[in-house]
C-alpha cells in the first residue's frame, strides 16, 4: 500500500507537469489560429499563475478540511477541465477564461502534494517527485508536436486532457490507499492560517529564499534560448534547441539528488546545489567564444538548481514543525510562483536595455539572495529548536522538585 500511494503520487506529478510546457509549446500556432499578438501569451501565463497565487495561498485550509486525497482529484479533474476547455477556444478570451481553472488546480495540488511528501516520505523521494515534474514537462511538448503535424493545436491539449481524464479517474479509484498514512495526519489537524505562518520565526526569510531561487529558475528557463542568439550569436532554430538542455540538467539532476538527499540532508544539499549553480554561472562569464562553453554551463546551472526546490520544501516541517508545514507550504508556492512570474519579465526589459549579456550577473544575484536566506532559516529554526529543548528540560526539572 505505501509503495503503492507513493507510485499515485508520482503519478499525479506528472499530471501537474504534463500542462505547463504546452502552451509555449503551441503558442506560435495558436497566437497565429486565434489572430492575436505573439506578446499575448504573456497573458494567458499571469492568468494561470494568479490563479496558482491563490490556491497556493489557500491550499492549507482546503487540505485540513477535505484531505489531501480529495484536494489532489479534485484538483486533477479541474485541470482536465481546463486542458479541454482550452481545446475548444476559437477567442483569446475563451483561453483566459479556462486558464482560470487551471490556474487554480495546480496550484492546489502542487501545495497539497509538496506538503504531504515533506510530512510522510523521506527527502529522496521529494527529489524524484519534482523529476517526475520534469518528465511531464518534457513529455507534452512533443505530443503538442505530434497534434500540430496531424491536425492542430487544439488537437494537443485534447489529447493530454483525456491523459488527465485517466490520471484522475485511476486517483478516483484509488482514494483508500491514502488511508495508509491517516494515523501519522491525525496529530498534525491544526491550522495556523497565512497570519500566524508569517508571525513565526524565520519564516519570512525563508518566503525571500524561495522567491529568489524560482526566480533565478525561471529566468534561466525562459531566456537561455535568447541568450544564446543575442550574446553567442547561434542561429535561432538552434539556440531553441540549446534551450532544453537547461530543462534535461534539471531533471537529471532530481533524479541523481534522489540518491544522495538522505545522506547528506536538506541542508548540505541545498549549498552544493548552490555551488554548482554558481560554478554554472561562473562559466558563462569566461571569455570563451566556443558554443560548448554556454552549453555546458546551462547543463550545470540545472544540475545545480535541481536539489534545491525540493530541499527546501521537505526541510520545512524539520525547520518549524509539522503542525505549521501546510500553511508555510501554502505560501512558499505563492511565493514561488510571484518570483516564476514577474522576475522573468524584468529580465526581459533590462536585457532590451543593457543586454542579455548581463543574464549571469542577473542569476547569481537571486542564487546568492536564496542562498543567504535559506540559511538563515537554518540558523533561526536551529536556534528555535535548542530553546524549546533548554525549556522542556527546565520544566522537567521544576516537576521532579
């Protein structure tokens, strides 16, 4: 049952990664088929994260009174209607009304999920669920692919929403195998809301941490491509190309930490990863004019990212406990997603301004912001910890006397 559970999990991960390359995947046929500007996707996108905003920030009461078994279907199942939603719209309008609900569904799931594997499962295995992440994102742009050579883009979303259709209906089927964690959830029932996740300390520090690293993900994600055209002058079929090797670092990168998460812990984890980011970085400011450099370093910088999004969320509970973890997981995918939204665009005008050059500076600034505030949460929660213990022993000793 427990390798089973875990199994649905997995599963249910990749659903939540399945969505979110398709539509960069299919925007230069849909901007096309629907008659609007290529600018536009920009606002499709800032749909589906207001609504992730929301839901992250939310999630935490959902979870404590529907379970996560039932947020994650449910979630599952209001993607899929979204997905088919969006392969039906003939009008922009039509995809900013359906990314609505999709905005809302992975947020909720993604919360519930991260929160539920940091309280029940060991860190490996938050590393390989974030691997399954990528392997969705991977997956559904050649199935985007595939519907665009044979039919249209429509056809795309369709067919990965009849994938979400069976993915939710198997979870449906599926919901009494969570019962093999029900004992372990019975102590953590309390929720302390956003307010008093804010009032704890370090938490604050930690929502900096998060946003600076998915900014710097995010960043690196969405312009590596331009950074290869515009800084190394490589042609802009091949620099597109280039662009996933970022996204193949990463995955693989998830898939190895896997192995070395409970060894080494979230901590140590988080700073190697850090260091091989920097080193990543470092490699795109050499005077090297061979394309091989920038490649490489790409594949490092998301060997480098790969442990520390999942380090950071499973060291949550360990840092403030697990009573506290669903809401402080709530706003850390809030967070998260405020730094994938709005820091990536920012980019985007100092790059027209100054150049795209500048995107190492831009990076390791928001790696070592992250780096600098993770650790400080390390430091405040271990302060915490030692106090709590100092004044269970002292109580202890005024009971025996």
């Amino acid at each position: 049952m427990y390798s089973l559970l875990l199994a649905l999990i997995y599963l249910a991960f990749i659903s939540l990664g399945l969505p979110d390359s398709l539509l960069g995947a299919g925007w230069p046929a849909i901007h096309g088929d629907l008659n609007v500007p290529v600018s536009y996707m920009g606002f499709v996108s800032m749909t589906i994260s207001g609504g992730t905003i929301v839901s992250s920030l939310f999630s935490d009461r959902l979870t404590k009174k529907l379970g996560t078994p039932v947020v994650t279907v449910v979630s599952v199942f209001l993607t899929e209607a979204a997905l088919f939603g969006f392969s039906f719209s003939g009008r922009f309008w039509m995809l900013i009304v359906f990314a609505v609900p999709y905005g809302l569904g992975a947020g909720a799931i993604d919360a519930a999920l991260n929160n539920y594997v940091a309280l029940h499962y060991k860190a490996r295995h938050m590393s390989w669920l974030h691997c399954f992440w990528g392997v969705g994102t991977i997956v559904s742009p050649f199935i985007m692919s595939y519907a665009m050579a044979g039919s249209s883009w429509n056809d795309g979303y369709r067919i990965v929403g009849y994938i979400q259709l069976g993915i939710g209906a198997l979870l449906l089927a599926t919901l009494p195998v969570w019962k093999v964690n029900k004992k372990a959830e019975q102590g953590v029932q309390k929720s302390i809301g956003i307010s008093g996740a804010l009032k704890i300390r370090g938490v604050p520090f930690l929502l900096v941490g998060f946003f600076a690293y998915c900014a710097a993900e995010a960043t690196a994600m969405g312009w590596a491509s331009t950074y290869f055209a515009e800084v190394k002058g490589i042609s802009a079929e091949q620099a597109a190309q280039f662009a996933s090797l970022f996204y193949i670092g990463i995955t693989a990168g998830r898939f190895i930490s896997g192995f070395l998460a409970d060894k080494l812990g979230d901590r140590r984890m988080i700073v190697i990863g850090a260091c091989i980011l920097a080193c990543g970085i470092a490699a795109l400011l050499l005077p090297v004019r061979h394309v091989a450099l920038p490649v490489a370093a790409f594949i490092v910088i998301g060997l480098g990212c790969a442990p520390i999004y999942p380090c950071i969320i499973h060291s949550t509970p360990y840092n403030f406990g697990a009573e506290n973890s669903g809401a402080i997981i709530g706003i850390q995918m809030a967070s998260a997603y405020v730094g994938s939204t709005f820091i990536p665009p920012l980019f985007g005008l100092i790059g027209n301004r100054v150049g795209f050059a500048v995107l190492p500076l831009f990076l390791f600034l928001f790696a070592a912001l992250m780096l600098t505030m993770t650790e400080l949460t390390f430091r405040m929660a271990k302060r915490a910890r030692e106090r709590e213990q100092r004044q269970e022993e002292q109580k202890q000793e005024e009971s025996k006397q």
